[in-house]
C-alpha cells in the first residue's frame, strides 16, 4: 500500500518506467528545492534550447513545452533511444549550459495511450502560465511553444 503522505524517491520513479519509440510522452522535470531558475532569461534559454538539441539530433520531435519558473513540461515524441537518456541528456545538457546544478533527481513521465489527444494535452500544458497566474494571456508568457499554435 502507498504512503500518501511521502511522495516517491527518484528511485521509486523508475520502478516500472519503459520507453516505446514512437510513443508521446509528457514530461515533468523540476528543479532542485522548487529555485525558481527560470525566471531568469538565460537560464530559460538554456534549457529550450537542450530542448531543440534533442529534436536536431533525430532523439525527439517535440509536440510542446512550456518552462514555469521551478518546472519543465514537456511533450514529446521518443524517436530514438529511451526515454531516460533523453530526459537525462536534456537535463545534463541544459544544467552544463547554467554553470551549476539544477535539476531534481528523477522526473514524472506520463506516455500517452492512441486515445488521447495529442492538441489537447498540449493546450493543457501551454495554458499553465495562465492556471497558475503569472500572466492574463498565453502569449504573454515567453517560454513556451506548440506546433499548432
């Protein structure tokens, strides 16, 4: 039986963890203590453009993302590899680009099951600015994309 009071250890994430090439993904990866690192802009732009790394080196094809201020989401295609050494890669690239540690261990994973809609979990995703109030309009928020908006 789950503790619902201890969330997992980074361990307890990959019990159970597969990856599938072709399969979506939506990631979630936060940073270390909750440091809201990407307030600032180059910080942000680090991690976006480990992002565009993996999709030039044929690793992914990202559907969305979008950088909160202590968290990434992100929306994936796996086309190559597994899902935990592109994360990892992602994560590692990003961090060497900082100068310094930044993420948490682990992440949480969700692959997408073919009855899901790809548009509308990355809405979802794009739209967090605005659930969580740092702006009244998405296009206010500079660190995100879509590759249908």
């Amino acid at each position: 039986m789950k503790d619902l009071n201890h969330p997992p250890h980074a361990k307890d994430l990959r019990k159970g963890r597969w990856s599938e090439i072709g399969r979506a993904y939506h990631v979630t990866a936060t940073t270390k203590n909750r440091a809201r690192l990407f307030e600032e802009l180059f910080r942000a732009r680090c991690v976006i453009r480990s992002l565009q790394q993996s999709d030039a080196a044929g690793w992914t094809k990202t559907w969305a993302f979008v950088l909160m201020p202590d968290h990434l989401h992100w929306l994936f295609e796996l086309h190559h590899g597994s899902l935990a050494r592109v994360v990892g890669s992602v994560k590692s690239v990003s961090a060497h680009q900082i100068g310094g540690p930044v993420w948490q261990a682990g992440y949480h994973d969700h692959g997408l099951r073919s009855d899901e809609d790809l548009r509308m979990v990355a809405r979802y995703i794009v739209a967090n600015p605005l659930r969580a109030g740092l702006v009244k309009q998405i296009g206010d928020y500079p660190h995100w994309d879509a590759s249908w908006i």
